[in-house]
C-alpha cells in the first residue's frame, strides 16, 4: 500500500513538473509580468493541469484505499467463517465427549450398584413394612377395621385395597409416608434403572433381563405397581420415562387388581394433596 501511494506522489511530481516546465520553456526570456490577468492566466494553467493530476491521483489512491478495506473485511469474514467452523466443531467434540463419559459413568454404575439395588429390593419384598407411632390417623384406621399394623410388604404390595379403604380417614402426609415406605426400595431402583439407560440406551436390554426374571413371578411385575401408582398421581415426567426406558404402561385398566388399586390409592393422595386435606 507504501509502495503504490509512493508510485502515486512520484507519477503527480513528474506531471507537474512536465507542466510547469513546459510552461517555463514556451515563455522563456519573457519579463516577469506586473499583470494581474496573466498571474490569473498562469493559475488557471497550473489549475488544469497540476491540480487536475493531484486530483486523479487522490482518486486513485482512494481507490486503492477502498480496494485493500474490502479484502481486509473479506479476509476478516474468511477468519470469522473459520472461526465458527472450529467452534462449532470443538462444540460437537465436547458434547460427543460429555456423552461417552455419561455412557461410561452408567456402565460403571450399572457395575458396581446395581447388584446391590437389586439385592436390597429382593429382600425388601420380603420383609414388613409397619405403620409409625406418629401416624396415629392411619393407626386408628387399621384398629378400626380390624388390619394388622405391620404387614410384609409383598402382601401390601398385592392387596392396596386395605389401604384405599382406610385412604379417606387418614391425613395425605401420614398416607405419603407409610406408601413411601412401601416402595422404597422399588423406587430407588426404578430410578437408578431410569438415569443408566437415559445416559446409555443400550443398558434397557440388560435391565429388561432381570426385570423379566424373578422367584414366583417377573420382577417386573412390581414395578408395575409402582408404574400404577405414578399414573394414580399424575407424575407424568417420571411415568413417562417409566413408559420410555423400561417398558412400563401409561394406563392400567379398571379390571380390579392390585395395579388399578394402586393407581386408585394415587388418585386419592394427589386430591388429598391438591385439597391441602
């Protein structure tokens, strides 16, 4: 850019010294003139022929200028497209990275906890659930009808009916509490199961192998239950990822089992709550 504005400047010197020069030799020995038009005479020469040459000079030097501006915002947006090209691929990179260590962290997991959640909830299905000191209101129901205030959870699990008839005279925190208890464990791997095959899909065929096997009957089956219960209360974020990552229903059909029971036993406790009873 120097180097042509230089080139320019010298180009403007040569004219203007032609000009001038060629004036001097056409009225050379002539006596330097006391008159005011011929002075006029002379600017105006020098006006039309320096003045227009420094003129296309500038012209030309803008020119440049306006030329080199142009590339320098053409090479700046070839940087800038660059730029987001490499962003956009660092982004992808460290989102497949995230993804590969969520993928790893679920195997591990999958590895290390879930033979301990599975054994904690086969044995809890066997074990009793018993009803606290201080849920007096659902004490004072079971007495009331005659139920045993401790029963092994399997039985609860079967037959929700007894606490659905006892649902309506109970407090809905005393009734979140003792049913709470009662899927305990089942929740606990519910969600375990939910958050490995949400972060590696591939693991649902592992959990539908132990979901679908089982002493007496599918494992499964329990947590359909628990499935039934999440509809009765309307957790529609939970349920559906029940229904997405491990097979399990939106709907259980009026068919009076223990799976509509449950639901029922939901539908109570969310109008409870939605009652502030």
């Amino acid at each position: 850019m120097k180097t042509v504005n230089v080139w320019i400047v010298i180009c403007v010197a040569i004219v203007s010294l032609m000009a001038i020069g060629f004036y001097a030799i056409n009225f050379w020995g002539s006596p330097i003139s006391d008159d005011t038009s011929a002075w006029a005479d002379f600017s105006t020469y020098v006006s039309g022929t320096v003045g227009v040459a420094a003129v296309v000079g500038t012209l030309m030097a803008f020119v440049i200028t306006l030329r080199q501006q142009q590339r320098l915002i053409d090479s700046q947006e070839e940087m800038l497209i660059e730029q987001r090209v490499q962003i956009s691929i660092m982004k992808k990179q460290g989102e497949e990275l995230k993804k590969k260590n969520k993928i790893d962290i679920a195997y591990s997991s999958t590895a290390a906890l879930f033979p301990d959640f599975c054994k904690n909830f086969e044995l809890s299905i066997e074990r009793g659930v018993s009803v606290f000191s201080k849920e007096r209101e659902l004490s004072v129901a079971f007495d009331e009808l005659g139920y045993s205030k401790s029963f092994v959870r399997s039985t609860m699990l079967n037959s929700p009916n007894k606490l659905l008839s006892v649902a309506h005279m109970v407090r809905v925190g005393e009734l979140e509490s003792y049913v709470g208890r009662v899927f305990e464990n089942i929740n606990r791997l519910y969600c375990f199961m939910v958050r490995q095959v949400e972060a590696a899909p591939e693991l649902k065929f592992y959990f539908e192998n132990y979901l679908f096997s089982g002493r007496g009957c599918d494992n499964i089956y329990y947590f359909h239950l628990y499935q039934s219960y999440l509809v009765g209360r309307g957790e529609k974020e939970l349920l559906e990822k029940g229904v997405k990552y491990l097979n399990l229903w939106h709907h259980y059909p009026d068919d009076q089992t223990a799976m509509f029971h449950w639901a029922e036993v939901g539908r109570v406790i969310q109008e409870k709550v939605a009652t502030n009873d």
